[in-house]
C-alpha cells in the first residue's frame, strides 16, 4: 500500500469522526424526545438518557465509505461487494432502531440478523477459507453460527458507558494498522478506518457518566462489520490474529451465557451477570472497568502483530494465542472476585 493510500486512509477516519461528532449534536434533541432509555433493575445509568448514537455511527459508515468508493475507487477492491455489506449492516441497524424503541420478541430478531450475516457470507470471495480441511460448505454454516453471535456478543457487551468505545476503538484501529501491512484487502481496510473514527467521534458523547447510549441500532450493525473484518482477517492467513483481537468479549460474553444456561435461567431476558458488570456492582467505577478492558485490548493487539510479523509456526501461534488468553483469563478472574469491601 502507497503512503498516499494510507494518508488517504487516516484522512477518512478524521472525517468519519467529525461528521458521526457532527450528527450526534444535531440528532440529541430528537432522540432525547424520542429515544430515551430509561433506568430499570438491570441498568447501570440512573436517569434517563438518550439512545441512538448508533443512527450517526452507522450514517457515518455509509456517506464516507460510499463518498471513498466514488470518488477515490483506489481504496475499494469489491465496491459491489462492499455496498452489500453496507446495506446489511443498514438492515440490521433497522432492526435495532425498531427494538430501541418496541423491543421485538427473540425469535424474529434472531431470524433477521442470520439474514443479514448469510448476505454477508454470500459475497465472501468464494477463495476465502479459513479451515481449508473443512468442507466449503460446513465452514460457511460455521461462519453464520459464529457470525449471529459476534453480533449479539457486540450488543450484549454493550452495557456500561464506553465499553463498547474500550472494545471497538482499539480493534478496529488494530484492523486498520493491519490492514496497511496488507493482511485486509483495500476495502476491508476502508471500513476499518471509518469505523475506527466514526466510534471515536461517538466517545465523547458517551463518556461516563454518558449523555448518549449507541442503542442496538449502533451496536448490531457494528458487531456485522467486525465480524466481517475478523473473517476476512481469517481467510487472509491471519486466524490467530483474528481469534486474539475479540477475544475478552467473546470469553466475557460466552461464559456468561454458558453460566446463565447452567442455572436455567432465560438467556432472551436482560441481566447484570456478564463479569464486568459484577465489578461495577461489587465497587469498581466505569474508569476502572473499562480502562482495564482497553489495555487488555492492547496486550492482545501486540500479540496479534506478532502473529502477523512472526513465521507461520503452529507452535508459536498456540503460544502466542495461549499467552492472549491467559491474559483474558487474569481480568475476567480479577472482576468476579472484586466485592463491595475492596
């Protein structure tokens, strides 16, 4: 990649993170009239405050990705392909707006985000595989599994005010990076970089204590995309990476849900189990909790490049991924055992 592209690139995240800073101002008066979340048992906020950011997130995505496609064609490989996952991710954006403000029931829900991860896996090149002893066909029927639950991961997880910035942020800066030492193709990296700024754009707004939640219409579209960017990441070679880069949300989230089944309780239902929801209830303030989270994300973007700069080595890979989640392993055991004492 050209350092003109890369400049090209940084310019473009710049930009997605003035306009989605942008709409959120303009849009604030409309969801505070229309799209508060009120505080129940299950909360971590006290009084209501507006959701939604998500709608500049994701409007963000589309103007700067579509604007980047036409008018500097250089930086998008597949933009057909690249326009359907946009307008899947809008799709499930949609759905999110809608249970924002009328929850839908699970069933439905679920139907629409398999939709909108099989139209995605559809324009997958058809040279992508990820486990190539796996029969093509099995491994897309794994990709849709783990692509329907990145995406509810991204909406579970997103509970207290910048943890979804804490996650998000460094991912998708570390995809981006990536993506310049030509592990994502162009297009991939377009979206990596938007993404990254159009979330930074939405953090201010959402700084504890938070003026403006992301709403599901925010954080299903993203876990879509993420998910996207973590299986081409795979298929590119890279599947340490991609396994290191998620892996404190779908270790809290997969726990959590493992525990919640154990004990029979409704999995659908909204709860305060995951583990950093048991450290803010148990006296760790928003700042601790979600700093922590970010330098773990950290740890784990260092030992993803050093799965992509290292030689491909079985050995070293299960190290460094066994390292990653030893890592995980220390934060999600420091947050269950934090009581109202500490």
């Amino acid at each position: 990649m050209t350092r003109s592209e890369a400049w090209m690139f940084g310019l473009l995240a710049l930009l997605a993170a003035v306009m989605c800073a942008g709409l959120i101002v303009v849009l604030q008066p409309l969801l505070a009239r229309y799209a508060l979340a009120r505080p129940n048992a299950r909360s971590s906020h006290k009084v209501p405050t507006p959701q939604g950011g998500g709608i500049a997130v994701m409007a963000t995505m589309v103007v700067v990705v579509t604007g980047a496609a036409l008018f500097a064609p250089e930086l998008v490989s597949s933009p057909k392909a690249l326009g359907v996952i946009l307008v899947a991710a809008c799709g499930l954006a949609a759905v999110g707006v809608t249970d924002d403000i009328r929850p839908l029931e699970a069933m439905p829900r679920l139907i629409l985000q398999a939709v909108a991860v099989a139209v995605v896996i559809a324009v997958l090149p058809a040279e992508l595989r990820i486990f190539p002893a796996v029969p093509w066909w099995a491994e897309r029927a794994l990709l849709l599994v783990g692509g329907v639950w990145f995406v509810n991961l991204v909406n579970f997880m997103d509970g207290i005010d910048w943890m979804t910035v804490a996650e998000i942020a460094p991912i998708s800066a570390a995809l981006s990076a990536f993506g310049l030492l030509g592990a994502l193709p162009p297009g991939a990296t377009l979206v990596s970089f938007v993404l990254c700024g159009a979330v930074l754009g939405f953090a201010p707004f959402n700084r504890p204590v938070a003026r403006l939640f992301l709403g599901d219409v925010g954080s299903l579209p993203i876990g879509l995309l993420v998910a996207w960017l973590l299986a081409v990441l795979a298929g590119g070679g890279h599947l340490t990476a991609a396994l290191l880069l998620p892996l404190y949300y779908v270790a809290d989230g997969t726990i959590t849900v493992l525990r919640r089944l154990a004990r029979g309780e409704q999995i659908t239902q909204a709860h305060r189990s995951h583990f950093y929801q048991h450290a803010i209830d148990n006296g760790l303030n928003v700042y601790q909790v979600v700093g922590s989270v970010f330098a773990l994300n950290l740890i784990l973007i260092g030992l993803s490049l050093a799965t992509l700069l290292a030689e491909q080595s079985y050995v070293l890979h299960g190290a460094l991924l066994t390292a990653g989640a030893a890592c995980v392993a220390v934060l999600l055991l420091a947050f269950a055992r934090v009581t109202k004492n500490d």
